[in-house]
C-alpha cells in the first residue's frame, strides 16, 4: 500500500466502469468478480439485517441532537442500495439539524444507465432514489461529493482501490459496512492492510457489521482491535459478523506541521463569512447547511460585485494527465460544482446552462496533452472530437480537434452567489468594509476604518479575495491580483448558433440576453479599473486568430458572411471576413482575479506566522526534521481565497471544505489535499528554502 504523503500520484491507473450481466429476474451481477450485488431476495431487508441492525444505527439516528453528525463508510458503492437504505431510515429517525455524512469506495463505477436501472428495483425507496440518480459517476480516480436533502445527508464516494483512498481519507468513522464482493472472489480489497485503516479511523464507539464470516475475516478484525460476533445473516446464508473498536488508536502518522487544529470550541454555533463572492456564499452556505447561523459581511452594496460579477462564467476543468494535487482537486470541484448547479438551478429563472465546453488546442504540446488526457478519462467526463465533429456539436466548422466536457456550460456567476446565500440561517449584509480583526477573550471583534466595532464572532472566515491579506494575520499569504478584462458582443443572426461555450487561448460563450461574452485578459501588475479600448481589440484579435468563423458570424453584416461559414474552412477565410466585418462590443468589465504562487487556493485555518517561524525554525537546517507539537493557529480564524480563474470550480467544494473543518466533521477531500491547500504551506517551504 502506498503512502499518500510521499506518493508519486503521475502513474494513477484509469479506472473502468462495472461490467454487468442483468439476469432475467432483473438482478444485476458483476462480470468481473462473478458475485451478486445485493440478495435475490430482498436487497432492502438485507441491508437492514446486515448493516443497520448490527451497527445499532436506528437507536444512534434517534438520539443524534440538532447540530450532531454520523458518519459511516462503507466499502463497495456497488448500486448505492446500502446508501438509499440508511438515508431513508435517517430520514426517518433523526431529529431535524442532525446529519448523515457517508463514505463509501468504489473500484468501479456503475455507467449511469446500469446505475438507474439498477435503483429503478426499489419503488420504496424512490424517493431517496429520485435524487441519487441524477448523480454523474465517471470513473476516474479520487473523491466525488454530493449533498441532499438541503445538506442534511452527504455522501463522499472515494473511486478507485479501497486500501489507497481510504488510507488518505481525514477523519473519523462511527460505523462501518464492509461491504464489496466475496473475499473469495475479490481477496485484494480484504487485505489485513485494510483492517488496519479502520483501526486508524476508528474510535471508542466504533462499530462494523459484514456479511460474511470468512476465517481470514475474523483473524483482521481481532488483530487489529475489534471484537467479534458472529450472528446469523439474512436469508439462505448461515452466519455473518459484527462488533465494535476496543483498541485505542495510534497516534497521528501526519508531520506536525500539517497538522490542522481541533474544530473550534464555541458557546454558540455562530460565524462570519467576510466577502460576497462566489468563496464566500459558498462557505456560508456550506456552515448553513451544518446548522451554522452566518452573517455574510460584503463591502459593496450587493453580493458579487467583483470577480464573481462577470456576466458569463465558464465552468470546465483544465486537468493535467500527470495528476498532480492541482488536478485531481479541479477534477474533484468540477464535479461536485455541476451537483451543486444541477440542485440549486432556479427553473423560473436559471442561470447555470450545461451546454458543454470544448478546449481547443493553441500548440502541438497541448495537443498530445489533450490527447494523454482522452486516453485516461472516461468518455462520460471527457473526450476528444475531430473537426466534424466539432462541427456538429458547436454549429460552426472550426477546422480543429478539440477536447469535449460534454457535462460543462456556463453560469451567471452572480444569481449563483446570490442563490447559495438564500438560505434562513444565512444573514447578509452589505456595505460593511471590515478594516481590521481583534481579538477579545474568545470572539473576534470585526472593525470599521474608524475602529468602531461592526460585529464580533467566536468564528471567522476571511474570502476577500485579493483583499484578504489587508488583516495583519493574514499579510504573509502570497496572494497577487491579475487584472483581466472581458468583452461583451452584440448577438446576431449567425452568431446565435454558437451553441457551445469555446475555449483556446480565451473564450466565448454563447449568448446571454442577446450579448456574447469574450474573454478575459490576463496582465500582471496592472490596477487600472477602467474597460480600455485597446483591450477589447485584444480579446478581438484572440477570437479572430483562434476561431474566425465565430468572430466572422459575429460581424455587422454577418447575415451576409455567416450564411455559408458552416463550409468555409481554414484561417484566410476568417481573416478576410473578419476585414470587412468588425464584430460589435456592446460593454465591457474589469476585474482581478486572486491567485498564488502555486495556483491552488488557499483553504483552511490561518497560522500565527511569527509563532510559527519559532517553533519550525528547524526546518532551516532539517527539512524532514519532526518537531513537538502542533502549529500555533489563531483559534476560529479561516481563509478561502486564492481561485485565480477557476472559482466556479473550486469555491463550492473550498466551501464544503471549510465547514467540514470549522463542524469537526469528517473532511471532503482527501488528507493529501488538504495539505495542498494548507495556507501555512507556503511558510513551510519559505523556512525550508530558509528565505524568511
């Protein structure tokens, strides 16, 4: 088994979808592992008879309290029976406020129409059922997040092998199904290193329950500090296993360094979200959810007046064949930002519109990186289409290959912001501009320019974008404005047929209210405010070099030269059509997008910087050295900032990160992860490059 902390993560295998035969009585079983997924009989009952009852879920659903969550893992997702079964009794049992957050693994992925057909076998748990199956499952390896029930219950599925994701799963576990085919028929996934992972995650009141009583079982669980039972099992099966955590749990293998501070101790379940934009409705949406009562602090006199104002925001994933930190948490937010969009969407008045995106290549490099990219992915989340069939799917003959995300589209970035901050434990106000943060006994006391007192909390968040380091305690982020400016084109006739949003070397989107979207500029120390004219020209002169035949529909008199562009081919016929038709630019708007050195966000508690640098002084002369203790954070103080471009990808699962943190919930994203985006990294590298 590999450790997370010093994989090389560029040779993650691709992942496959289940291979399934459907039996005549409906029931579906695995190609690959010659095993059933649930009893012939009656999946329902079984997974109550082998996982509910043993793990005495429905006695700790009932005395769950408002604001208490459960967490279960599960190993083997199969068709999701087990999940639906505990949601419902959830449902059922558990006061309003409590949650469900499960975990479960999965090797391979049902495709979404085996999934369906598959939840389709249980008319009595339609209603659980309904909304799982609007889930989108690619196989690819990772985490993927979903929340239902207005974020009463969460699931966290982990793709790939059980002993690799689980292993850099944060967190601790309540219960555990295990789950997953026979160990005679999959020996790999009931490995001892497994039932060493559970001792790890598990605590004083731990519970399992399994279906089989395998010998080899037996001995794991006892030797890694469980109990066991042995019960009868359900149906025509004789015996099956339960238990409970009797062992304490070692001590933590993570450097102190990264080691993040307990959840915060507080009177009341109370914070502050500082910033309007798409970081900060996505965490105070995600505190909301967890019974958190927020106020939402934004500077200006309504939400998403900055960088989250755009008219038109493109929602894809720019991923890396290699699977570095930066691209599986791309992948990760992508995901969970298309759920996310699917459920809040406002059918009266949307503002999220999945009409795929395509990334055109600019170079032969980015080429065979789109390429190596189609040939690990699955073709549900990605793939690479030739020219025609561009043509098809776009309206336009653009004369290239590019790579598809047919899940993608693009969003109304404010009604999103707007949207996830309409919720009744969500309190905004507006025209508050925080100057600074003081700390009194427990709460942190928000001031004004004039020192006057605006609000205080025991909890702060801090999602100000490139004003976030403006407060002392956070000054040692390496955040950096990158001024960038869009344009906005006047929709006509041909250009109405841009049906795609198209991405190269900037992008166009398709039109919104009869204007087209064109973007964005990208210049380093510039702080000018002001839409300049030579700037549109630039984001003309990059749509007419990279897609002319958009930019000739999108002339005056297009009419004329966009009735045959479908047909004409290469660049010296968007060149000359170009010439004689100059595309309209309607408006225009500036912007600053807030990025760091190593383009991840920075998402979590903040460190006292001066603290710190004391106590890791030895990491100068000692980069692998292990030090006492953990870092000295400034209790209930957080940031989410840094999302450069890629905010609607990445602020809503930042969000969900941040909460989970601030609850003293099971995290989201694995441990490897949030490591990546530990704003202290930055110190820590500094002290090692002894640079401070």
């Amino acid at each position: 088994m590999s450790d997370p902390e010093n994989t090389a993560l560029s040779d993650v295998p691709a992942l496959s979808h289940a291979k399934l035969e459907w039996r005549d009585d409906g029931q579906p079983v695995s190609s690959q592992y010659n095993d059933i997924y649930f009893s012939t009989e009656s999946g329902p009952e079984e997974t109550f008879h082998t996982f509910i009852k043993p793990n005495r879920l429905p006695e700790r659903f009932i005395s769950l309290n408002a604001g208490e969550c459960i967490s279960i893992a599960e190993t083997g997702f199969g068709t999701g029976l087990n999940f639906l079964c505990v949601w419902q009794r959830f449902d059922e049992l558990a006061v309003d406020g409590a949650r469900l957050h499960f975990i479960s693994t999965e090797k391979h992925p049902l495709k979404q129409e085996d999934f369906q057909r598959a939840l389709a076998l249980w008319p009595q748990l339609k209603q659980q059922a309904s909304e799982l199956a609007g889930l989108y499952l690619p196989a690819c390896q990772g985490q993927q997040h979903f929340v239902f029930a207005n974020g009463r219950v969460r699931l966290t599925l982990l793709t790939g092998d059980v002993l690799d994701t689980l292993s850099d799963f944060p967190g601790k576990v309540d219960a555990w199904f295990l789950d997953g085919f026979a160990p005679s028929k999959n020996p790999d996934m009931w490995r001892s290193e497994l039932f060493d992972i559970m001792a790890r995650k598990s605590h004083s009141q731990t519970t399992y329950a399994t279906f089989t009583a395998a010998r080899s079982v037996r001995d794991h669980l006892i030797r890694s500090g469980y109990s066991v039972e042995k019960v009868p099992a359900f149906g025509k099966k004789r015996d099956m296993l339960r238990g409970q955590f009797l062992h304490s749990t070692p001590a933590s293998s993570v450097r102190p360094e990264w080691q993040l501070p307990d959840a915060p101790v507080t009177k009341q379940q109370q914070a502050i979200v500082i910033g309007g934009g798409l970081a900060g409705t996505s965490t105070a949406r995600s505190l909301a959810e967890r019974g958190w009562q927020v106020t939402l602090l934004d500077q200006h006199g309504q939400l998403a007046k900055e960088a989250s104002g755009n008219p038109q925001g493109i929602l894809y994933a720019k991923l890396s064949p290699h699977h570095t930190p930066l691209s599986r948490f791309i992948l990760q937010g992508y995901l969970y930002s298309i759920n996310l969009l699917n459920q809040l969407q406002d059918r009266h008045s949307p503002y999220w519109y999945q009409t795929s995106v395509v990334q055109m290549p600019v170079t032969d490099k980015e080429y065979k990186r789109y390429k190596a990219l189609a040939e690990q992915f699955p073709e549900d989340l990605l793939f690479m289409a030739d020219s025609e069939q561009l043509a098809t799917l776009t309206g336009f003959r653009l004369n290239r290959s590019g790579l598809v995300f047919p899940k993608a589209g693009w969003v109304k970035p404010a009604h999103f912001c707007q949207s996830l901050a309409d919720h009744p434990a969500i309190q905004t106000k507006t025209g508050h501009r925080v100057a600074a943060l003081k700390k009194e006994g427990s709460e942190w006391v928000l001031l004004n320019k004039q020192q006057e007192e605006i609000i205080r909390s025991e909890v702060v968040v801090v999602a100000g974008g490139v004003h976030s380091h403006q407060f002392p305690e956070l000054e040692h982020l390496p955040i950096k404005p990158i001024r960038g400016q869009l344009s906005q084109l006047a929709e006509t006739a041909s250009s109405s047929r841009l049906s795609v949003c198209l991405c190269s070397e900037g992008y166009i989107a398709p039109a919104c209210d009869h204007e087209h979207t064109l973007g964005a500029t990208f210049d380093f120390n510039d702080d000018c405010l002001s839409v300049r004219k030579e700037d549109h020209q630039r984001n003309l002169d990059m749509l007419l070099s990279q897609m002319p035949e958009v930019y000739a529909a999108l002339g005056k008199n297009s009419s004329n030269s966009g009735s045959n562009s479908g047909s004409n081919s290469g660049s010296n016929s968007g060149s000359n059509s170009g010439s004689n038709y100059s595309p309209d630019v309607t408006g225009g708007r500036t912007g600053f997008r807030c990025t760091t050195p190593d383009y991840l966000p920075l998402v979590g508690p903040v460190v006292n910087k001066d603290s710190f640098i004391k106590q890791f002084a030895l990491l100068r002369k000692d980069a692998k050295a292990l030090i006492d203790g953990k870092a000295d954070y400034f209790e209930g103080l957080y940031v989410n900032t840094g999302h450069g471009s890629r905010g609607l990808v990445t602020c809503p699962l930042s969000g969900e990160i941040i909460a989970s943190m601030i609850s003293g919930d099971s995290n989201v994203v694995e441990h490897s992860l949030l490591k990546a985006l530990n704003p202290t990294r930055f110190l820590i590298r500094n002290l090692i490059k002894n640079t401070i």
